[in-house]
C-alpha cells in the first residue's frame, strides 16, 4: 500500500511530469481528472493520449492503474464565477489574484482525490502544485498541502501521504526534471501532447508545444522551455 | 464582516438548532445545502419550511439572508459507493465505521462551504459537527475541524472561523439548546419539520418528531429527547 499512488493529472506539462514521476518510483500508480466546465477542456482531452504515451514508453517501475474521472458539472461555475470558467477577460482581482482563482479548488480536487484513494487503498496522492512559478494561487502553497494532508488524514481516518515533486522547482526544472525520468521521448510527448494555454489553442505549435504564445500560462511554459534549453 | 455567517443546513435536526444559534448571535446569516443523490433527500425539501418557520418565530438578532444549494450530482454516490447514496443495509464495515460514511463528505462540504463563503464575504462558517454522539465519522471531529479551518485559511487566504455550537453537547443537550434559543416554538419547529430518520420516513409521528423509530438515527433523536424530557 506504500508504493501504490494516485495522481491528480489533468493533461497539462505539469501533472503529466507528475504522472511520469509517479511511474518511476511506486509500484502501482492510477490518475484522476475533474471535469469542471473548465475554460480550456480541450486538456481533458489529451489525457488519454498521453497516458498511452507514457505506456508506449516504458520502462517504468509503476504499472499503470485506471484513470478516474469526476466530473464536477457545474459546481465551480455557480459557486466560482470565475474567468476559469466563464467568458471573462484574464486579468489581476483587486485581491491581487489572478481572476481565474476559482477558490479551493485545489482543496476541493484533493479531497476528490483523497476519497477515491480511500476506496482504491491507494495511499500517496501526488500533484503538480508549486510553489515556484507562484501564480498567486494560495491554493497552492506548501504550507497549504500540509494543512490539507492533516485535514484528510484526520478526516478520513488514514494516513496519506501528499506528494507534490513539483513545489519548489521552477518551469525549466520541469523540463529537465522530465528529459531526467523519461528522456527525449516524454519530453517530446509533453510537447505534443500536453495542453497548457489558457484559450484553448491547439493549432499553433511552437519548440515548446501548441498554444496561444500570449497568455500568462503559454508564457511561463515557453519561458521555462527558453531557460532550459539554454 | 466578523457577524456575517454561513450555516451548513440540511434540514435535520442539528442544523437546524445550529442555524437558530446563528441567527441569536450574528448581524447576517446565509444558508447553504447539498444535493448529493442522498438516500434521504426528504431531508432537503424540509430546508424552505423550516427556513420560513424560524422567520415566522422571530426576535433573532440576524436578519436571515439567501439559501445557497450546491448540487453535487452523482459525484458523491460515485465516488463514495455506500449506504447513504445506494440501496445497501446500514451496518457497521470492517473499519469499524458506519457504512453510511462517505469518506470525506464534510470536508468537500466545508471546502464548498468556504468558496460560497469567499464570494459571499462571510466570515464565520457554522456546522454541526458533534465529537459526543460520535458515530464512528472521523469528519465530525474537532481535531479535524481545527485541521480544515487551517488548510482553507491557508488554502484561500483569508480568516474564517469553523463555529460547531455541538461539538462537545449530546442530543439531549441539543434540544435543550433549541428551547433556550426560541423556547416552545423553536422546539415544535424541530419536532414538526426537521427530518433525521436514515429511510426517510416522514409518515410514522412521535413525540420527538418523525421517523421510522428504530433506524441509528431515530434512536439517536428518541434517545435525547428522552433524556432532555427526563
């Protein structure tokens, strides 16, 4: 039970680095995804993809469990109203957070995820929160993730373990963290299969993958592939 | 904004004794409920009336704000798979807990909770979480309250309070706080209109109220009113 996980992976850079990450250490790892009338669902999408990417690969530790989704409907829409999840212009809240904050969201996807853990008996849950490339989401702080494994853990009478590789590491680490556990051929799977842009575009591709080029999420991503690639 | 509240109420009993508590002691008070395919949803149509009841009663330092529902769908009953969303016998599992337990179930609805909180700017969240008349939910534990009440300050940085009036009172002390907050009318209310009974049985009266009489929940409610009556 140690060694089995399951990881939060929506089919962005980061959770599919988690995924991998996941697949070289444990024994057993399976997925989960929420659906939530996300702006850019086109990432859900590209979940199944990439999953037989990782499969096609090889030469992990991990078998590959099932994936799990949950879809969420309309909940965060009524009760975020959010950019994330509407028509609204990205831009900063006079909370000086970025108006796609849809709050507890992450809280919300890790008791998700801890419920469906509980069912599995899988026993670490990891996710691509990071602490980093802060976008301002406190949802994703490590001080938060502590509280959070305390709250489940107390909550559901188990002991999980939340296990976020990506938290104090920035996006060119990313890069090279993944070229390190699956070489240039996830590497070459997270350029092409892996969705990032906050509209949604999966026409024009770039060194770094497909994408807008101009929103704040394509931005980090083809920064931290500029840095990496040196 | 520190005498704004938000009152987890699903109809029953406790919260409705926890929302009479809100109304007694903060400026503003908001509701909110869950729809989760749960096995007695006639516990949610109680909510309106018995909303309507305790403006009918009166005198509370409150004025009553909007009632909030979030529906769930099937997200618990899929992720859950127990007794309280199906049509399984209750009894006790081999963990030692009800099979009634949703893992997790109030920290998704104090995680919800908190966001409608968030938008609404209500600052104190009120449940009623009991560690007394524990049955074996270790989500109704002050432990795990304090935890939440941290990882969701944390989470959406901002200060809110987790209030659970009966945390460490019994249901006899329950009724016993319904009659000294509205007397004679606020326990009738709870009598007439509150709903508790796991099989949703509205047609069988008792003294304490409505309900099939032998189910845990029945038995818990008989059983302090017994003891509040002498």
């Amino acid at each position: 039970m140690a060694d089995q996980a399951l990881v939060l992976f929506s089919g962005g850079q980061d959770s599919t680095t988690c995924l991998a990450w996941a697949l070289a250490r444990f024994d057993h790892v399976e997925t989960v995804g929420f659906a939530y009338r996300q702006r850019h669902a086109v990432e859900l999408e590209c979940r199944a993809p990439i999953r037989a990417s990782l499969q096609d690969i090889g030469g992990w530790r991990a078998t590959l469990g099932p994936d799990h989704m949950v879809d969420l409907g309309e909940t965060l829409a009524a009760i975020g109203d959010t950019a994330m999840t509407g028509d609204i212009e990205i831009a900063m809240t006079e909370a000086g957070l970025p108006n796609t904050f849809v709050p507890g969201r992450n809280l919300l996807f890790l008791t998700y995820a801890a419920a469906i853990a509980y069912r599995r008996g899988l026993r670490v849950i990891v996710g691509g929160m990071c602490e980093t490339d802060f976008s301002g989401y406190p949802d994703c702080r490590d001080d938060t993730m502590k509280a959070m494994q305390l709250a489940l853990n107390l909550g559901m009478n188990r002991r999980f373990v939340l296990a976020m590789p990506l938290m104090w590491i920035d996006k060119a680490e990313t890069w090279a963290l993944a070229d390190r556990l699956g070489g240039a051929r996830l590497v070459e799977t997270i350029v092409e299969r892996t969705h990032t842009c906050y509209l949604g575009n999966r026409h024009d591709r770039h060194d770094w993958g497909y994408g807008c080029g101009t929103c704040p999420a394509c931005e980090l991503r083809a920064a931290g592939w500029r840095r990496w690639r040196g």
